[in-house]
C-alpha cells in the first residue's frame, strides 16, 4: 500500500474539477460554503481583501481555527502556507489539511526559495502567471496548478491574462522541434522533462484552476471558457453582500459554464458584489502576483 | 461490435478522464447534465468527484428522480468513489445528503482517512484473473451491503468493488490507471443486454 505518492496527489485535484473551492475564515462560513456545493474550502486567516486593507504581515491560520474547519465539513479542507515556510506547512500536515497552497496571497517567508514539496506526504497547489512558473512549481513537487490571478481586487484581468498566458505557453510548445525546446528550457527555466511532456501532451501534466479576482458567476463562467479546470473563489463570496446565495450561483456557473441562459438565471437577485479595485491603480508593491518566481 | 452510448455524469469530478477511457474501448459518450441528455443513452457513468457537490447539483437541476427511474429500470451503471456515494441507500455518517438509493449499501465516506492516508494499491477482483491497480483517493467503503449485492473486491475486509444487477460501484478510480477492464464490464452488460 503506497502512499502519499504522485498519483494520489494530482489525483485529489482530479476529483476537485469543475468545482468550486471557496476561502473560509471559521467553521461557520465553511459549512455555509459546503451547502452551497464547494467542492473544498480553503482555510486562511483573512480573506485577501482584508489582508489588502488591513496589511501587516500575513500567515498560516491558527492551528485551532483550521482544525474547527476541518471537524466542520465533509468536504476536503486546504490551507495556505506562506512562500518558502515549510515549517507553516509541515503543522498543516500534521492537522489533516487535505491539500497546502503555497500562497502569494501570505506574505513571503523566503525570497529565494519556494517549499520542496516533494518531502511533503501531503498534496500541494501554488500559482502561477505562465507556463515557466508553473513547470517550476510542478518540479518543486507541486501536484495542482492555480492562476495567480490578482487577490482580493474582484477584478478578473490578471486571472484572464495569467490563464491566456499559460495556453499560449502551451500552444507555442506544440509547434517546436526538440533542438528549439532546449532553448525554450533555458528561457522558461523550468525543467526539460516537464517541457517535453507539455509539447507532446498540450496540456500541464496536473490540473490548473482560476484563482484571483473571481467575483461573479460570469467571472467564473469566463475562466472555464478559457479552458480553466475549476475555480477558487476568495473574498468574492464572503465580502459579497449574500454570500450562500453567490457561492451557490458560482457553482452552478461553473458546471454550466458553456450555458449562457444558465448564467444568466443564477445572476439574477444575487446582491452586492465585492467592491473591486482597478488593477493600475495598486501600487506596485501591494501587488500580490509578484510575489514568488 | 454496435455501437454503444455511454453517458457520463458531468456535474462535477473527473467526467473527461471516464469519457476518455470508454473512447479509448470504442464507445460514444455524452456528457450529461441535463435531463435530456439522459434519454439516449444505454450506459451511465457517475465519475469520482465530491459527493455533495454533485448530489445537490443533480438535485437542483432536476436530475434526481430521471436518475432513479433509468438506473432502476436497469439502465446499465457504473459508479466511482463520490459515484458509488452517490449511488447507494444511506452514509453511516450523516443523513442530508443527496443520494439516489438504486445501490442496496451503505457507505462510509473517507472512511480509509484524509488526504494524507489516500492509497495505490493491488487488489483481486473476482472475475478478473489479474489484480487490479486501486487508486483510492479519501476513499469510501462500503460498510453494510444489502441481498442481491455481489462483494467483487475488498480491501482489509471492506468492500471496495460491488455488484447488484446492473449497477457496478468501487471505491476506487479505474479511469486513473489506464485498466479498462471495468469500463469494460459495464460494455459487456449493454451489449449482453
């Protein structure tokens, strides 16, 4: 019996596609998330909206508040680690976290450094802005691929750049011969092998999610369009103004996302939506994307 | 070989790896989310994915009831892992969840553990002269079965792979491993008839 191994790992985001996984702060929001058909929810301790306001530095959740989450739910339950801390992973291992997210969204343990996941017996998911990074994520051991699309802004741009990114990283693979793949080795810096398999494949070799700035059930709808296995919703549901409501309407978008009469059945009546924030006008250093490599 | 339509549940779960593995065997696949979607086909698949999920879209969108009556009118069926959940009478665990009650069992969902106790593993089947390559994934057993359910497989002495008529269900995810000998069975049933 062998466990902890790669297809464990990617398998678990197998079962995740076309669903939703939503960010909770306590057990009572994951269980509003879990009736409205999250298929996981992500344990942290402020959504990114409130990081982005309150600011100072931002970390794994308290142990006790994740282990409410995961005695409150049936559902898998992820939490966030910041970049490079695999002290903050290893005590999200040893509470029964379903899956870690080395998290941009966290402020940074290491500038040089992400974890090596490959020591972990639990499954990682990181974020990434195109093929490069996402290849290097995956060699560090990462077993599920999310973009980092820009947190806490409702503005779905960044996720729709990181994700057209991504596919036109791919597309370009495909039409290379192996002597140009050593050269777009060296220029993704991302390992050979890995580049191979994508050429060949035309696809990552593990499941990739929108991540960052989904704030509606069309937000959602769009990403699956853009070939997105599944979506996160962060501060897009619990900074809304009915948040069972638009969790629910944002998963049954993403099951129907090629339903345009379906969309616009479940957008109707669904309140407020996050207030969002124009990506220009965040300085550079609030910029949560370009945090890790 | 005629030609055989296999519908797969794509509410949510791993629909494409199971509609890719019934391609690969020769079959036709619908992807099914609609009531309509469920009438012209002679095989379903309910994929691995989360339970609740895909219950309580099924019940949402209608989709309960045109399950149980196709599936009890022996509509030939497979279920894996969140399938087979959603396939049986009850979980030992909780009673709210959506479930169509066409599988005579009961299941414990994550009964083998989390994530970080999910396994690979080699498992006899009866009826197969090989093992089977188990990827189970915060993985189900079966913790009751009722009369007329055939015990096919079992892991430490829990039901993983059963059978009722028409309906296969396991624990486990076949369409991970590139075996096609269930996909293959449940071929078999539509063509035998």
């Amino acid at each position: 019996m062998d466990q902890g191994t790669v297809r464990v790992k990617r398998g678990l985001a197998e079962m995740l596609k076309g669903g939703v996984i939503m960010d909770v702060t306590n057990a009572e929001q994951a269980r509003i998330a879990e009736e409205a058909g999250a298929v996981s929810v992500m344990a942290l301790e402020r959504v990114p909206a409130d990081i982005r306001r309150d600011g100072g530095v931002a970390r794994m959740a308290d142990p006790t508040r994740v282990e409410e989450i995961v005695a409150a739910v049936s559902i898998p339950v992820m939490a966030k680690a910041r970049i490079g801390h695999f002290v903050e992973a290893q005590v999200l291992e040893t509470l029964g976290v379903d899956y870690i997210d080395e998290s941009e969204v966290l402020t940074p343990a290491d500038e040089a450094y992400h974890i090596d996941k490959w020591q972990f017996t639990v499954p990682f998911v990181c974020g990434a802005r195109n093929l490069g990074e996402a290849l290097r994520r995956i060699g560090e051991g990462a077993a599920m691929i999310r973009t980092k699309g820009e947190p806490g802004t409702g503005n779905v741009v960044e996720a729709v750049r990181h994700m057209r990114t991504m596919n036109d990283g791919i597309r370009r693979l495909q039409n290379l011969d192996e002597a140009q793949l050593m050269s777009e080795t060296r220029d993704l810096g991302a390992p050979h092998a890995l580049i191979r398999e994508v050429a060949e494949t035309g696809a990552l070799p593990v499941v990739n999610f929108a991540a960052g700035g989904i704030a509606t059930p069309s937000d959602a709808a769009l990403m699956m369009q853009l070939g997105c296995d599944g979506v996160f919703v962060g501060s897009g549901v619990f900074k809304s103004g009915d948040p069972a409501q638009r969790a629910r309407a944002i998963v049954e978008a993403v099951t129907y996302f090629e339903d345009p009469q379906i969309v616009a059945k479940v957008s109707r009546g669904l309140g407020e939506a996050m207030v969002g924030i124009e990506i220009d006008k965040l300085p550079d250093e609030e910029r949560m994307q370009e945090r890790g490599w | 070989m005629t030609f055989v339509s296999v519908g797969v549940l794509a509410l949510q779960g791993d629909f494409r790896e199971h509609a890719a593995a019934l391609e690969r065997l020769g079959a036709e696949t619908t992807l099914v989310r609609t009531v309509a979607d469920l009438m012209s086909i002679d095989a379903l698949v309910i994929p691995g994915g989360e339970s609740t999920t895909i219950g309580k879209l099924a019940d949402w969108n209608g989709l309960v009831g045109p399950l149980r009556q196709r599936i009890g009118e022996g509509l030939p069926t497979m279920g894996t892992c969140a399938g087979m959940i959603f396939l049986a009478g009850a979980t030992a665990e909780r009673s709210d969840q959506v479930q169509l009650g066409v599988l005579d069992v009961v299941v414990r969902r994550n009964a083998f553990g989390r994530q970080v106790d999910s396994f690979e593993a080699e498992i006899s089947v009866d009826g197969l002269s090989d093992p089977v390559h188990g990827v189970f994934i915060r993985a189900p057993w079966i913790e009751k079965i009722g009369d007329g359910v055939d015990v096919l497989a079992e892991v430490e002495g829990h039901p993983v792979l059963v059978r009722q008529g028409s309906i296969i269900a396991t624990s486990f995810h076949p369409e991970l491993t590139g075996d096609a000998r269930l996909h293959t069975l449940l071929l078999d049933m539509v063509r035998e008839g």
